[in-house]
C-alpha cells in the first residue's frame, strides 16, 4: 500500500508575504519576524567594546595618573628615591594664586579666538573658491591642500623656521630685495609679537586645508534647484549666498569651529619648536606652560595640576560655546 506524501504549506508566517503589485516570487519578511540585517541582544556592545577598552586604556588610565601626580609633590628629589610625598591642594592653590597661571590663561583664550577666526575665515573662502573651480584647477588646489595637511607639524614648523631665520632665511631675502633693507637680518622671534605673527601663520596653514575641504564636500549637498528658484526670485551672488548656501552651511561650520577651538587652544608642538616659549616666556601657552613648570622646571606635580586646569579651561570654553550654538538652534524652531 502506497502512501501518498502531501507537501505542507509553510504559510505566510514561514515563507513570506508578496504586496500586491511585485513580481512574482519576490518574498518579504512577515510582521513579527527579526530581519536577517538587524543586530539584537549584546551584539551591539560587543562591536563596541574594543574602541571603549583602547579609549579608557589610552585616554582614561594617563588622565588618572595625572589626576594622582597633581596631589603629589613629586620632584626630581622623589623621583630619584622613589617617594610619595602627597600635598593635598596645595598644587592647584599655588597655580591658582599665580598671575603667571592667569596670564598665560589670557593669552591662551585670545590666541585661540584670533587663530579660530582666521582659519574659518580663510577657510570658508577657499572651500567656497573649490566649489566654484573647474575640475582641473580644483584638483591642483585640492592636491596642494592636502600636503600642506599631511605635513606633520614638527616638519611644517621646522620649514617655517628656514623660512623666518635671520640670517638666511627666504622672508627676509625677499623683504631686503623689495627695498626694506631694515629687515636683511630681522629676528622674527626676538619679540613676542612677530614670535605670535609666525606661529599663527603656521597654525592657520595647517588648519585651513580641513575646513575648506570639508565645507567643499558639505556645498556639494546643496540641491542645484535652490540656487535657480533664487535666482528666478532675482537674488544676486550674495542673497543667494545668505539665503541658499549659508544655512547648508551654517551646521558644518558650527561644528568645524567647536573642533578648531579645541585643537588650537590644546596645540603644542608650534608654539614650543619654534622658540619654546620666549622670549621671556611671553609666548607660552597654557600647554606650554605645563610642560616648562612639571618637566623643564621638574615640578612634575604641579606640571600636573597645571595640565588639568587646562583641561578645565578647555572644557569651560566649549560648554559656553555650545550653549550659544544650542540657544541659536532653539530659537530658530
């Protein structure tokens, strides 16, 4: 006796739903069941638990041991015999008490505004100058943008050092041709202001190729279609600029002038290659300032506490800025 075999229907359930109007044999995933793509469960923090592990490992244990070393007074006399001498406060009540620690912050905050405001300046204007390039000349500016940016630091300072030496360097060649001969042998970093002139230069050379860059790659989102209903409307170069591009860009450029308010307020390597902080100390930096108090002066605890007060001032300054960037947003909706 032979058995006949039916064939079960595995239902909608199992074998998918077909919406009316696709092709035959095109199977979608029924109500209820998890898509094949979707991460569920610990999967998403597995992904992420390595970039966390190096972070805290990285980031967080050195920030600790700062934290540790600021309540020390640990100088080269500790450190050779190996002692723990802990001070409490009396760290950051002495740095805190100091016209040095408050000047330098000064310096450092109006260093940082001016530079921040060059760079998105001059920054906005050649990313805008891309977008408006042909191919062939946006690929050159592009190509030297992007080695002026690769360049590491302490080779862009060590150029900009042959560039302003006194006694041979290009500027001065240049300038004593010109007919100032006053300028033959110049000291560019004899004084604290053309010391500041020649670090800001050099810190606006490198930073300009990230925002005009990116603010190209942002104006390439702008529908085409906004540009011809503005110019319907008879909006000229700069109505279409205030109405159509500049609100695109207005996220991008918030966004960029958070990132180069912490970059250059936290640069080291400019300010300290190229005169280490003189003459005289007057072009310190707050992280210059700590680097010659805890290692050249080998105060290491309160190099240390001088580095998180930085930190502090840092993070004061970009809570403000994004406090107004937040009340802007707010009071557009």
């Amino acid at each position: 006796m032979s058995v006949a075999t039916e064939r079960q229907d595995p239902g909608p359930a199992a074998a998918g739903v077909r919406r009316s109007g696709e092709p035959p044999g095109t199977r979608r995933p029924a109500p209820g069941t998890p898509g094949r793509g979707r991460l569920t469960g610990a999967a998403p923090y597995l992904l992420l638990l390595p970039a966390l592990v190096a972070t805290v490992l990285l980031l967080g244990w050195p920030l600790v041991k700062d934290g540790l070393l600021s309540f020390q007074n640990l100088n080269m006399r500790q450190l050779i015999q190996h002692l723990t001498e802990w001070n409490g406060v009396d760290n950051y009540r002495e740095t805190l008490t100091s016209e040095d620690f408050w000047r330098v912050t000064l310096r450092s905050v109006i260093f940082t505004a001016v530079n921040v405001v060059l760079i998105m300046l001059l920054g906005t204007l050649v990313g805008l100058l891309l977008a408006r390039l042909g191919s062939t000349m946006r690929l050159l500016l592009s190509v030297g943008l992007v080695l002026a940016w690769a360049m590491p630091p302490i080779a862009g300072t060590t150029v900009f050092q042959w560039l302003f030496a006194a006694r041979f360097g290009v500027v001065n060649w240049v300038l004593d041709a010109l007919g100032w001969h006053s300028m033959a042998h110049y000291n560019w970093t004899g004084s604290q202001f053309s010391t500041f002139f020649i670090i800001t230069l050099l810190i606006v050379w490198q930073s300009i190729p990230f925002v005009a860059i990116n603010l190209y790659a942002a104006t390439t989102t702008i529908p085409g279609e906004l540009y011809e209903a503005a110019a319907l409307d008879g909006a000229g170069t700069w109505k279409s600029f205030t109405s159509v591009t500049f609100p695109f860009l207005k996220p991008f450029l918030l966004a960029t002038t958070f990132l180069e308010v912490i970059w250059v307020f936290k640069a080291f390597t400019q300010v300290f290659a190229i005169n280490e902080g003189g003459p005289d100390r007057l072009t310190e930096t707050l992280p210059v300032y700590a680097f010659i108090e805890g290692v050249g002066n080998q105060h290491y605890g309160m190099g240390a506490a001088i580095s998180l007060l930085t930190i502090a001032v840092l993070l004061a300054l970009t809570s403000y800025y994004l406090r107004i960037v937040l009340r802007q947003e707010e009071d557009e909706l």
